[in-house]
C-alpha cells in the first residue's frame, strides 16, 4: 500500500517538476503535488514520512524526475563528502534486484547444460534410491528364507511318536515334502 501510494506521488510531483517553473522551490513543488495528488485521487496523500525516506533510495532517485543541470556539473569535494549528493537528491546507480540477478545466472550458465546437469543428478538420486530398495528387498527375501528354514528344521525335528496316525501321517507328508525340495535345489546348485 506504501508502494502504491508513494509511487502515485512521485508521478504527481513529475508532473509538477515537468512543468519547470520559474522561481518555485522545492518545498512549493512538494505542496504542489500534494494538491495534484488530491484533485486526482481525491484523497490526502498520507505517506509523505514515508517518501522522505525513501526518495533518497535507488529505486525513488530512479522514478525522480533529474534536471538536466545535474548531469553537467562536475564532482566537487562537497559532493563527495554528501555521499554522492547533488543539489540534495541521491547520485547513485540502483542496485541489480533478485529477478534480474536470477535472469542472468540462468543466462550465464558457463558452458554447462544446466537442465543436463540436474538430470544427471536426478537420475544419480533415483538410482541410489533405486538400489537401496533393492536392497531392502534382498534382506526382506533373506529373512523369509531363515523363517521358512527354522520352520523347516523345527518340522524335521519334530517327534511323531505321540502323535495320533492322523497327525503322524500330515507331519511325515511335510517332511517328504522338505526333504524332496532340499535334494532338488542341492541337484540344481
């Protein structure tokens, strides 16, 4: 809101210093625009604290209208002890924003592919990504594997003799079972 209303401001006092009046001071310019400012926006202009501060800012000095006469004076000491100060109005280049600074680094990218060089990284990533889940998958495996060779070994083990023929017949059959699988993968392997 600052912004918006400052900027406002700054074009009312344009106008005014456009009108380059003889013998008007810029304490009158100010009313001037002031009253500009009302007539146009009917309402006060109501940051004029505000404006005092920042018209000496890069961004201000920059929207301010320059007299012609300030370009041809030459430095004087004076000058230079005021900071760069002119006829009371800031003499300085406004700094580079973040936009543009960020433009040019994506301009400026020094003989690199920049979208090549985040893929590579990306791809890098996803295979890491990649082979710790295979990983994860081969431990997984590896612990079913014990679970079923502990369940194996506890069937093989396992003493039948108090069993009822039923039971007896159902843990013989696994035992088979087991044994049949054990001399089949010790063939293959």
């Amino acid at each position: 809101m600052i912004n918006r209303e400052t900027v406002k401001f700054c074009g009312s006092l344009a106008k005014i210093e456009a009108k380059n009046e003889s013998g008007t001071t810029a304490h009158d310019k100010i009313e001037k625009a002031r009253d500009l400012f009302k007539e146009i926006h009917n309402y006060l202009f109501q940051f004029e604290h505000c404006w005092l501060i920042l018209k000496d800012f890069p961004k201000w000095a920059s929207t301010m209208p320059r007299e012609d006469s300030r370009k041809e004076m030459p430095q004087t000491p004076d000058s230079i002890d005021q900071g760069g100060r002119v006829d009371g109005i800031m003499d300085f280049e406004r700094p580079i924003g973040r936009k543009s600074e960020k433009a040019n680094r994506k301009r400026k990218d020094d003989g690199k592919d920049i979208a090549t060089e985040y893929l590579k990284k990306k791809m890098k990533i996803l295979e890491e990504g990649c082979a710790a889940e295979k990983e994860k998958v081969r431990i997984k495996a590896e612990k079913v594997r014990l679970q079923e060779l502990k369940e194996n070994e506890r069937i093989m083990m396992l003493d039948t003799s108090g069993m009822n023929e039923d039971q007896r017949t159902f843990y013989d059959g696994l035992k088979k079972e087991i044994l049949a699988k054990q001399r089949s993968s010790h063939s293959l392997g």
